[in-house]
C-alpha cells in the first residue's frame, strides 16, 4: 500500500516540477536582466557625464531614478545646489496641484442688483490675450445687473511689488519679465503691431496714447522707451505688415482702474473693505490648461500669478514668503536638501534647488498623478513647447517629457524618459557657472538622454 501511495503523490507532483523549475529559471534570468540593466547605468553614465570634459568645464549635476522602484541609479553632484532658473516652476506645479482641483478661481465677489464688489485672487487669465476662449470671469461681469452701474474694486497696494526679489533690472523692459499684481489685465503687457508700413499701434486701445511716431528715434524697425509706459518708433522706418512686439505694463496697479474703465466702457470706484456679506467666487480656466502655458511656454508671470493665488488659498494673503515658508516644510517636506526659494517663475538667481530634489518631487508627482494627464502637462521632446526642437527621434514617438530652464550660465533639464524597453525613469540634469552659449551643454545633455533611453 506504501507504495501505491507514494506512486500516487509523484504522479500529481511530478508534472508540476517542471513549470516550477521554468518559472525559476525564468524568475532567476528576469533578475539577472534586471541587475545588469541597473548596473549598466553607473558603468556607462560616469563617461557619459562624471568624465565628459565638457560637461568638466562646468558645475554639473545629474540624478537618475526608475519611477516603479523609486531607487536612485545614477547620482553625480546631485545633492549639491545650483540655480534652477525656469524648472523652479516645477515647485509652483505641484503647489498648485496641491491647492487647486479643475478650475482656477477668477476672483471673489459680493453682489446684488444694485451693485458689484470685486475682490482679486491674482488670476492671470482676465483678458489675457492666450486665454480668450476662458473669459467667462469678464462675462460674467458684462452680463451683470449691475453692469451699467459700475463696478467696486478694492483699493490697490504696491506692498507685493511688480518684480520678483533677485530680478534682473535689464530685464524689465522684456515680455517675459511682465509684473506681478493682485489682479492683473491682458496678463500685465501691451502689444504693438503694424497697420501700415510706417505706422504703429497698440492694444489695447488705451495704451495707442502712450505710442507715438518720433522721427529722432535711431533704432532701425525698433520701439525705445521714453518713459513709465511711453514708447516711440520711427515713422520712417518701414515695419513688415506681421510686426508685432509685446511690452509689459510697469507699476501695473496705478493703471488698473483707468484700463479697466476703458476696457468695459463703464466706471470703477474703489473700497478699503468688502462689505460683511455672504460672498461667492467665480471660475474661470481650467487648471491644466493654464498649467500648460507656464510649463510649455515657461510662462513667467502665469507662474508668477499662481503662485500669489496660491499664497491667498493657502494663508491669506497674496504676498508669497509666508506660503514658500509653509511649502518648504510641509508640501516639500520630502526633500533630501533644503532649498531657497524667492520666486514662482525662476526669474531669480536667488533661488537654489539639488537634483536630488528635483528627482524627489517628480517621482511624488508621478505616483500621485496619472500618467496620461502628468506627461500632458510637461513638454515633449520634438512635439512641444521648449523642447519642440529638442530630443527628435525617427519614430516621431516622443520619448521625453520634461521642464528645462536657462540663462546666462545656466542650463537645466528635468522630467521623465520612457525608455525602448517600456521603463519609466526620472532624471535631473542641472549645470551652473559656464561661459558662452549654453548650446554644447544642451546639446551634450541630449546625447546623455538618448543612450539612457537605449540602455
């Protein structure tokens, strides 16, 4: 009888012996795959980067992670601290993720037939030339009872500053350095575009009175500045029927009314407080659209402004240092560094930031979004926004998707990379304290990335 019984038991486990002995022999090759591939990282990324003499003629950093593991697998330099420049708004994206859910807040206000009190949250789409097909907050206002009666507004401060602390001063006069302020108007900037070949305007309307024709101006096809909002042009030059150039409006919040005015055909009168009434806020664009301008375009005063809105959801006011306080401690709580932060934009050499943390706050980023909407809000490589020209592949698949940052003597990159065999890694690449053209250093920084995604 023993033995039948045994000749029974080999026979039920004797056709399952091999399918485990297959499962670990395969489990055995997946992990052996799985070593070398990571071990394949550090071997050839210390060429890539750590031994390269041009990446030698700078302060470089670089921090590599797989997303799924959350394991560091290259790190050179990256717990020191550099200047971010633009990928600082990686720290404005996810504050505002963090704070607002699908629609961004156009402002407060109190309301009857009779009247309408307005109180800002610093909403950078009101009127905003590349947000016109999200004005419902200046809908709403054309269409209130009160509309041919006048509107209320608060009275203005200066107390925030239209320019960030660390600003460069000749950058003031550029589009990309437009002021902050609690509620801005066609995004803090004016336009000036051709309507003939030797004649200029401005938009809006009110502004065509700070423009005029001055046959002593120098500059060929140029616009100076004679003043706080005055431009000239030459007359005699001739402007190409496409011209355009954008200006940004300086001490913003001492127009507000006037342009406002102007722009609405009706009055606004100014109050110290809001009344003691129930109040209600209107929305207006949705978060990922306005999301997107900063990151694609590396919108400088979108991020500026979300980051005030920001500041007034999480503390009450508008002014930032006491919502960057808070973050650094308690939505950044997981940074391996420390940081200093100054600025939503990236505008300021003031702010430092590691790869290290970087690496950190994408990597929350990808576990607490999905990934379809989480690579949708950075630009891809040769699809999109500042990496359109940057990171092609023959394919046309993008690859890539990620924030870059620049100025003089800074070139940074951070973001997510889908490897040919369908891993996702996070990567940090942050160079400071070069000379010249930043061009080799991008351009070494692709070939890096693109033998990552071969690896």
């Amino acid at each position: 009888m023993t033995p039948a019984k045994t000749g029974k038991i080999s026979r039920r486990i004797c056709p399952i012996a091999p399918i485990l002995g297959i499962a670990y022999l395969w489990f055995c090759l997946w992990s052996a795959s799985v070593f070398l591939g990571c071990a394949a990282y550090p071997h050839k990324l210390r060429k890539l980067v750590a031994q390269d003499p041009v990446f030698q003629q700078a302060f470089t950093g670089f921090t590599l992670m797989d997303a799924e593991r959350g394991k560091i697998l290259f790190d050179f330099h990256g717990d020191q601290h550099f200047i971010p420049a633009s990928t600082n708004k990686l720290l404005t994206l996810y504050a505002c993720l963090n704070t607002w859910k699908d629609s961004l807040p156009a402002f407060k206000y109190v309301s009857s037939n009779q009247f309408l009190f307005i109180q800002p949250t610093g909403d950078p789409t009101f009127l905003h030339p590349k947000f016109q097909a999200w004005q419902s907050g200046f809908n709403f206002i054309q269409s209130h009872p009160a509309y041919q009666k006048g509107f209320i507004l608060p009275l203005q401060s200066d107390e925030l500053g239209g320019l960030g602390p660390g600003w460069a001063w000749d950058d003031a006069g550029e589009a990309y350095s437009a002021e902050r302020s609690t509620f801005p108007v066609y995004g803090n900037l004016k336009r000036i575009y051709s309507i003939h070949p030797h004649r200029l305007t401005a938009a809006p309307a009110y502004w065509r009175a700070y423009l005029r024709a001055d046959t002593s101006v120098q500059a060929k096809q140029n616009i100076i500045h004679i003043g706080d909002n005055h431009l000239a042009y030459n007359p005699l030059d001739s402007f190409p029927s496409d011209f355009e150039a954008w200006f940004p409006v300086h001490k913003s919040t001492q127009y507000l009314i006037d342009l406002l005015a102007d722009t609405l055909h009706q009055p606004f009168d100014r109050y110290q407080e809001m009344p003691n009434l129930a109040s209600k806020f209107w929305y207006s664009a949705p978060t990922d659209t306005v999301y997107r301008r900063m990151m694609y375009e590396s919108d400088n005063f979108v991020a500026e402004q979300l980051l005030l809105m920001c500041s007034l959801e999480k503390t009450g006011t508008i002014l930032p240092d006491r919502f960057m306080a808070w973050a650094k401690d308690s939505l950044f709580c997981f940074f391996p560094q420390k940081i200093r932060w100054v600025d939503g934009s990236g505008l300021s050499r003031y702010n430092l930031n590691t790869p290290q943390n970087n690496v950190a706050l994408l990597y929350h980023l990808w576990k607490q979004i999905p990934q379809t909407r989480l690579f949708n809000l950075f630009p891809a490589g040769g699809k999109s926004g500042t990496l359109k020209a940057w990171y092609q592949i023959e394919t046309g698949q993008a690859y890539i998707w990620a924030k870059s940052g620049s100025m003089s003597g800074v070139q940074c990159l951070s973001g997510f990379i889908f490897t040919r065999k369908g891993k996702v890694l996070i990567f940090s690449f942050m160079i400071n304290n070069f000379v010249g053209s930043g061009k080799p250093w991008k351009l070494k920084m692709q070939h890096v990335l693109e033998q990552i995604r071969l690896i």
